[in-house]
C-alpha cells in the first residue's frame, strides 16, 4: 500500500512474492535441481556445438582440397591429351616422310609415348588422392551429423527441464534427463567415430 491508494494482490503476485522469499511450497530444491540441470546442459550443448561446427569445417576442407587435386588430375589429363595429339602428328610425319625426317619423328612420337606415360601415372595419382579426401570429407560429414543429433537431443532437453520449471511435472524432468542421455549416446557414438 502506498500513500492514500488500496492494492489489491492477485493469486500470481502472491505466487511471485512466495518464490521470490524461496517459499515455493517445498520445491525450491526442484527448482534449482532443474536449474542446475539447464546450466549444465547448455554447457554440453555449446561443446555439442562446436563439435559439430568444427567436424563440419573438415568435411569442407577436405571437399575443397578434393577439388582442387580434381583441377590438378583434369590439367594433367588435359596435358596428357596434349601429348597425345603431338605423338599422333608424329606418327603421322613418319608415315608420310622418308629418310633422315622419318628417323626424327620415329624419335619425336616415342618421346612423346613415354611423357604420356609420366603424366598418367601421374594424373592416376592425383584421382586417388581426390578419392582419399572425398572419403575424408564423407567420414566428418558423418561425425558433423552425429554431433548435430547429439546436439537436438541436448537442445529437447532443455526444453523439457524450462517446461518442467513450468509445470511443476515430475515425469517431464526424467523425460529432459533421457533425452540429455540420448544426446550424450549420439556424441559417444560420435567421438568413436560410429
């Protein structure tokens, strides 16, 4: 009351006042079990996160670097090509040459089969190592969803434990600790590489 006005305290500000004094009719420690739960839970949930963050960052390196050996094996499929075509005219010239030319481009077309040679092993190289960082890229994309699914099940979680805060429901607290336990399964299977 103040000064000459009449208040009037409604059945929520009674409520208010009551959990603001820690007289909430005996759970208080539900409560701060619940917030204590909540606090923890976003922390998992923000190591969750840059988890999956960081798992994510390797697959797309890894994706990037395949691409770039791609670019690397297709310039060396293109010089082999290159070499091909020149192997090609030289074979021709000694088809269409006699004597001392003949002898030059007999030379000119070998040298040229054996750099073709060099370049494919080379280019083949090059595709296998696309395929290594491709599978690489595929492995942290797996982990990226593990850690990703671990981190909804931490987020329901949460959720469960503010809606029991709400409700006062029992059976909503140990439904947030199973989905925390969901959360925790996903990121084990995800630190084992499952």
């Amino acid at each position: 009351m103040s000064g000459h006005h009449f208040h009037v305290h409604g059945p929520h500000d009674h409520a208010v006042e009551h959990a603001a004094h820690g007289d909430s009719h005996g759970d208080d420690n539900f409560a701060s079990r619940i917030a204590v739960m909540t606090a923890l839970l976003s922390t998992i949930g923000a190591l969750f996160g840059y988890m999956g963050g960081a798992t994510q960052n390797d697959a797309m390196l890894h994706k990037n670097s395949a691409a770039i050996k791609k670019t690397e094996a297709s310039n060396q499929w293109n010089y082999y090509q290159a070499k091909s075509n020149k192997q090609n005219l030289a074979e021709l010239a000694v088809a269409l040459n006699s004597g001392a030319d003949k002898e030059h481009y007999a030379q000119e077309a070998a040298r040229y089969k054996a750099e073709k040679e060099e370049i494919r092993l080379k280019a083949e190289a090059l595709e296998e190592e696309v395929k290594e960082f491709d599978h690489h890229s595929e492995e942290a994309m797996h982990l990226h969803h593990r850690w990703a699914q671990a981190m909804t099940a931490v987020q329901v979680a949460i959720s469960l434990a503010a809606i029991t805060l709400l409700t006062r429901k029992r059976w909503l607290f140990w439904g947030a600790w199973g989905a925390s336990g969901i959360g925790a399964a996903l990121a084990l299977a995800a630190l084992m590489h499952f």
